[in-house]
C-alpha cells in the first residue's frame, strides 16, 4: 500500500480513537491500538524520510530527458 495512504488512513484511525473514551473493560486494548497505531506512524514517517534523502541524490540533466 502507498505509504502516504496509508500514514493518512492511520492518522485517522488515530485521531477517531483519541475523541472518544474507551469502552469500560477494554482500556488495554484501546491503548494497545494506539500504541500500535503511533508505532506505525513513526515507521512510516522514517521510511518517508529515507526516500527523501534519496531522491535528493537524484541528478537528472537535460540529456537524460532527451534519452527518454
């Protein structure tokens, strides 16, 4: 899945969760979602900067395009 997708779709799973209270009984499941939820986030933020850096190294010079 698109990573940046996917960083969305996490963000608002997240923020669904942290508006609402969770259920009496269940706490430890709700903040192990969310646990899992910021975890995945992070990676997904590192990965993202990673591929950053790499296109950063990325030259591409009028003559590339004219091979294309």
């Amino acid at each position: 899945m698109n990573q940046i997708k996917l960083q969305r779709e996490l963000k608002d799973e997240r923020e669904r969760l942290e508006a609402e209270q969770p259920e009496e009984g269940r706490e430890a499941e709700y903040y192990h979602r969310l646990a899992e939820i910021k975890s995945e986030e992070l990676r997904i933020d590192e990965r993202i900067s990673e591929l950053d850096a790499e296109c950063e190294k990325i030259y591409l010079a009028e003559s590339d395009l004219a091979d294309v």
